[in-house]
C-alpha cells in the first residue's frame, strides 16, 4: 500500500538496528577506520539480526519471511548512519545469500545456503567493478566462455569486499556478449586475490582487487544453471542499496552538522543563527531525503516485481552526486574541525566519493 | 506503510488529466503566452466545474477520514498530481481556470454556510502582497475600518493573480494597527465595488497567460457580513498562524507546478535526442554518456527526487500529518530544480532551446515563478531551517 510511514514491522527491524549502530558502530566507527579493521565479534552483534538470512526458506536456514527490498534499503540506510564501512561489511553475506535464492538453481539453493545461513557471519562477496576508466557494470571487460562442460574466467576486478576470507565469490563476466554471474570458490586455479587495495575511504572494510587467469569453473556453478540469471535485476538491485547506503551516510553527516551549528559559539552567537550557515543545514536536510526517497522508490519498485532500471539509476546517479555535496557541506560547517580525523566529518566525505562508483557492493 | 509504487487510483487520475492537459492546454499555450493579458475564451470549457470544494464540514472532535481503500488516495495527494498534469499542459493557463483561484481556497476553507452561498460560485482572487510587504505579510499597511454596518477598505494591492477576470478579491487588511498580525483578517471585495479599482495589469517574464494586476482601494465600502473568519482581535495570533498554515497545502501545489513544467521541459528534450539518434535507455554507465545525456539523466533524477518530495507532502497532509517542513521543503526543492531543469533543456537543445518555434524558452520562463510566489526558496530555507535546527524566529531571522 502507497505511504511513506514505516510500518510497525519496519520500525521495529530500523529500532533493532539503531541500537546496535548507538551501542558498537557510531562509538567505534573512528577506530575501525583508524585501524582499519572491524572486530569480528561486531559483525556477529549485527548478523545475530537477522537481515541478511531473513528472506531465506527455513529448510537452507534462513527465516522464511517475505522478501523486502524496501526493508533491506531501511537497514542499510541505518547501518550506513553509524558506519558506511560497517554497512558494507556487516550486510555483505546477501550480495551472495539474495542471488542465489532469487536467481539460483535448487541444487545452487541446496549447496550453498545452509552454509551461508549459519549461526556466525559469513563473509560471501561479489565481484563486479573493474579497474579501469570505461568500466561500465552493464558492459563488462572480464569474460566467461564455455569450454568442455565448464566455464573459463578471465579479466580483472577491483573493489571486492573480503575477497581474501570469503569462501565464495559471485564473478560479473560476460558470456557472448551478455553479462552473467558465476560463483568462484577460494582456491579454484586461476583465481588469484592481490593485495588489500588503498583506497580514498571505507579504510575499515577490506577490499581487493582479484585477477583471474583461465580460471575454470564447474557449469553447474554458473547462476542460474544452464539458463543464467537475470543479472539486470541483480545490478538494479546494487543500486538502490548503494542509494539507501548514501542516504544513512548523508543523514549522519547533516546531523552532525545541525548539532554542531547551535552549540559553536562565535561572534557571541551560535553559527546557527547565520543564514550562511542555516541554508546549508537546511539543504542538507531535505537533500538527504530526496536520497532516501528516491532509493526507496526503487527498493519499491523492485519490492513489487517490476523492472527497475530507470528507477535504480536515477536513485544512484543522484545519490552519488549529492552525497558528495552533502558531505562536503558537512565538513564545511565544522570548519577546521571538519577536516581534523578527531571528527567523523573527514571520513564521510572521503566515504561519500564511491557512491557514484561502487557497483555490486551491497543489494537490496 | 513506506511503499511509493503508486497506487492504480493515481495513475487513473494521471492519465486522466494528462489528456485534459494534452488536447486543452498544450494545443493553446504559445498563443496566449504571446496574447498576453487576453483571456483564453477555451478555458470557459472548464466553468461550473467545482474545483476548490470542501469536505463536509467536521463536528469537533470528530476525526478527519483517511483514505480506507488502500487503492484510493486523498485529496492532497489527488490534487499535486492533477497541477503537475496541468502544468505539464501548461502553467499560466492552469493559473487562469475559472473559479479556481487561491481567494476560492480561502472561502472554501473559511467561510460560513451564508459566504459560501454569496461567494461560492464566484472566481475569487488573493490580494496579500503590497509594495512594501512580501514575503513578510505580516506587514501589511491596507487598513480596514468598521463604519455601521460596512467595512471601509483602503490601501493598495500589487501582484494579484487573475485580477481582471476574477468576480471577487479576497483582500487581507489589519483592523488594528497596533495589534500586528492579530490584526490582520480577510474581506471579499466585489468588482463593481466603488472605490476598488482595478489600476493596471504587469508584463512579466513568463505565466503570461496569466493577468496580473495592481488594485486600489480607495475609501471602499462593502457589507459588515463580508469578513471571512472572526472580526475579533485576539491577543495572540493564532489567526495569522492558521491563514500562514494555509501554505502548507498550497506550497506542494506550486512545487507541483514546478514538477510539471520541469517534466515538459524534459519530455520535449527527449523528444528531440531521440530524434537526433540518441537514445536514453538508463542502462550505460554515466561516465561513458555523452555531456548532455548525463545532464539529461541529472535533470531527471532531481525531478523525481522534486516529486516524491511534493507527493510526501500532500500524503502527510491527506493523513492529517502536521508537514510544515516537508510542505517547505517541497516547494525548496521543486522551485530552485525546475528553474535549473528548465534552464539546462534549453541548454542541451541548443538553438530549439532558443526559438520561440519550441516551448522550452517558454517554459524556462514560465518556471522561475514557482521559485518566487507562495514564498520564495529563501522564505522555505528559512523555514526549514528553524524547523530542523528548533530555533525562534528571533534566533534565525
């Protein structure tokens, strides 16, 4: 039904996250990102929630419960609200778990499920960016040819969350012509995990470029079986997550902002009281639900069955576009304060540059 | 529930409107933009139709009706869909329908069984803005002055919408000086009134179909009985307050408009790119789009992002939602967006973006309007401002 509240149901799955963003994530978002790492035992606090296994049958582990993207868009936004690394990371096992049981073949369903639904988090990943200027997510350079009952990988990827610990890797590669996902086990020859990649921001979440050399794969192990998956739907559904992402990091970023303005005293007055400053807030404010809007009516869109493609773009060049300006804006309003790490101002701004970007990340 | 495919009761009143819009409007736009301060005879097609009704009045305490049928939506959400139709046709001609002028909602929310017999049928314009008063309405100098049985009007009025078509003016003047915006109410004022005259009409940048007009009012005398609201001066001013609130539902109309307008804009560049051999499909990559196929994309992102805010307003308002803020943010957004989208489809089509032989230079025109009137996107920052940071008016100025 048509609205724009959130239901019982999504208030309670939003509160249930909240709390875990107020209690682990926003009080040690700096140090993981200082660090560089997210300690293992504050993924299991997020995992123990549930999303990721949530729309999965009871008989492969998971919950049983209707699929929602526009659930799944809620939590991201929550999570992203505390952490974008933390995001990232804690929702990745359903970049692998939502494909498979939306896409997959039984026997896919069967073997990789149950191990994906366990009780501890489980770090699946998927691989779809590529290291070069023209990548396009819908155009891929990596190939896949069938060859004597198995297929044979090749091409380059970059930012693959945990591709160094994931026991299985969802590969973007296109076959004659046409993109397609294959599941890639660690250790398959020819798969080859290079170094954890530096990149501009998420320092907390580790990521690697892969490269793969003739890598062959069982046929059964290409999604969807003999007939493929619908790999539109998998990237439209990238996108609006990476929206919903967007908007959790903006929000944070525009709440920091409106906190700061009233208590920073100078010329004998909040800097709130300026226009200078209040117009920014107030663009922040209502830009950061335009963010949110536009990813829900994507999350939507997919939520109803229909194609998304139109939706799921819009959301996300606009979502890059103007978390980027959001942030920026974010930093500006603390001063110098905004640029000093002590404040988690810097870091969303760095955060905020791969929105436009990053393809397949995270999904709704 | 946070769901926003939308419902097949909105889509029915789309469609609906946007044939109105498409054989009514369009065909008739660029003749009036030219034939300025000439009334469109074709809009007498939409006479007698009412179009500023009012729900049955409510007893106290009675709840307001939420739409019950998931499939139905409410007036509010009804209404911003049918203006970004309309306005889709064109602006100025929507401005100018029969019987449908801001002074119409106001007597359609306020006034008594008694006014709305005298008034109901008539084409109500709003006279608030003087030249010294605008976006600060509380400032107005017209004054009204009891006299036996008649209110003695005088001052001056400018920027009045439909100002020569119009039967009747709802003009706001303050019966006490002293007592601020607690003083300020509302009288219908008759044509053919003496003393209220009618002194020119403008020439504006565009909603040239639209008459705009300055009127004078000049020891002008109408009935006791044509005071809408309360004649009592009260020590505070909730009755400003309730006439302010009245923008909470008309600012997602003009951030409707602005959606509408903006959406020709693109609908008309995308016409003209597929001509060309350029195909929008939403499937590359924006980094290898062309500069303008990007900006295109750009431009229509910010209008759905324009609409849903506009639709969340009117939803909220149709919930009985108290939507100060989303009503402000809405017309923010949609006034500063469909100035910049109509500017940019100009842009990207080059000499079409010139000529008067195309709409789009009109319709760049047409838009920068809805940035200024029912609040300027400075008022609405303004507004937002204080909502989201809590602060006073005196702390935010």
């Amino acid at each position: 039904m048509f609205g724009f509240s959130l239901t019982k149901e999504q208030k309670m799955v939003k509160a249930s996250f909240a709390e875990v963003v107020r209690d682990i994530v926003a009080p040690n978002a700096h140090d993981m990102d200082e660090n560089r790492e997210i300690p293992a035992d504050y993924l299991e606090k997020a995992w123990e929630l549930g999303a990721c296994v949530a729309a999965v049958p009871g008989e492969f582990g998971g919950d049983g419960m209707e699929y929602s993207p526009m659930l799944n868009a809620i939590v991201l936004e929550e999570l992203a609200a505390g952490d974008m690394a933390f995001a990232v990371a804690a929702m990745l096992p359903s970049i692998f778990i939502n494909p498979i049981l939306e896409m997959g073949t039984d026997s896919q369903k069967k073997k990789y499920l149950p191990a994906s639904c366990g009780e501890k988090y489980q770090p699946s990943t998927a691989a779809v960016c590529e290291p070069r200027l023209d990548f396009d997510a819908m155009s891929l350079a990596a190939t896949a040819t069938k060859k004597n009952g198995s297929y044979i990988l090749n091409g380059a990827k970059c930012f693959v969350p945990k591709a160094a610990s994931a026991p299985n890797i969802l590969v973007a590669a296109q076959l004659d012509g046409k993109p397609q996902l294959f599941i890639v086990k660690a250790g398959t020859p020819g798969l080859e995990v290079g170094q954890r990649e530096k990149n501009i921001g998420l320092y907390a979440l580790d990521t690697h470029e892969i490269t793969l050399k003739d890598c062959q794969i069982p046929a059964e192990d290409r999604l969807g079986g003999e007939e493929g998956c619908d790999y539109a739907r998998f990237i439209q559904k990238g996108r609006a997550a990476v929206a919903a992402l967007a908007a959790g990091e903006c929000r944070a970023s525009f709440e920091q902002a409106r906190d700061y303005a009233k208590k920073r005293v100078q010329f004998g007055e909040p800097i709130a009281y300026r226009q200078s400053v209040a117009f920014m807030i107030a663009e922040m404010a209502y830009e950061v639900d335009c963010i949110r809007l536009l990813a829900w009516k994507a999350a939507s869109a997919l939520e109803a069955g229909r194609d998304a493609t139109r939706d799921a773009y819009l959301a996300k060049i606009y979502a890059g576009e103007t978390a980027m300006k959001v942030c920026d804006y974010g930093v500006q309003v603390l001063g110098g304060h905004g640029y000093i790490r002590d404040y988690p101002q810097e870091r969303r701004y760095r955060n905020a540059r791969g929105v436009a970007t990053w393809e397949g990340i995270a999904t709704v | 529930m946070a769901f926003l495919e939308p419902p097949p009761d909105l889509i029915k009143v789309r469609e609906g409107m946007h044939n109105v819009s498409a054989s009514m409007l369009r065909p008739i736009a660029r003749k009036y933009d030219e034939a300025e301060h000439a009334y469109p005879n074709e809009l007498d097609a939409f006479r007698g139709i009412q179009v500023m009704g009012r729900a049955k009045k409510k007893k106290d305490g009675e709840k307001k009706d939420k739409p019950k049928d998931p499939g139905k939506i409410g007036q509010n959400l009804g209404t911003v869909v049918t203006v970004e139709e309309m306005c889709w046709g064109d602006c100025g001609l929507m401005l100018s329908i029969p019987n449908a002028g801001l002074g119409n909602a106001a007597i359609a929310a306020v006034a008594t069984d008694e006014q709305l017999e005298r008034f109901g049928k008539k084409w109500a314009a709003m006279a608030i803005t003087e030249a010294e008063s605008g976006s600060d309405a509380g400032s107005i100098s017209t004054t009204a002055d009891l006299d036996g049985d008649s209110w003695v009007l005088n001052g001056e009025k400018i920027f009045v919408t439909c100002a020569d078509r119009c039967d009747c003016v709802v003009v706001w003047a303050t019966v006490d000086k002293e007592a601020g915006k607690a003083g300020i109410k509302s009288f219908v004022v008759e044509k053919g009134t003496p003393g209220f005259t009618l002194d020119h009409l403008e020439h504006k940048l565009g909603i040239r179909a639209s008459d705009t007009g300055t009127f004078v009012l000049n020891n002008c005398r109408i009935p006791k009985e044509n005071i809408l609201g309360s004649p009592e001066v009260k020590q505070t001013t909730e009755g400003f307050k309730g006439v302010m609130k009245t923008f909470d539902n008309t600012r997602p109309m003009v951030a409707a408009m602005a959606v509408g307008v903006a959406r020709a804009s693109l609908d008309l560049t995308r016409e003209k790119l597929e001509q060309a051999g350029e195909k929008l499909d939403y499937t590359k990559s924006p980094n290898n789009c062309s500069a303008r196929q990007k900006d295109y994309y750009m431009a229509e992102a910010t209008l759905e992002a324009m609409r849903l805010l506009t639709w969340r307003a009117a939803w909220m308002a149709d919930n009985s939602d108290f939507n100060n803020l989303e009503a402000s943010m809405s017309k923010a957004k949609a006034g500063r967006g469909g100035t910049l989208i109509t500017q940019k489809c100009a842009e990207i089509l080059g000499p079409l973006g010139i000529t008067t032989k195309e709409l789009a230079e009109k319709w760049m025109r047409d838009s920068k309007i809805l940035d200024i009137f029912e609040g300027t996107g400075q008022i609405q920052h303004l507004i937002i401002a204080r909502n989201v940071l809590k602060l006073s008016r005196s702390q935010l100025q």
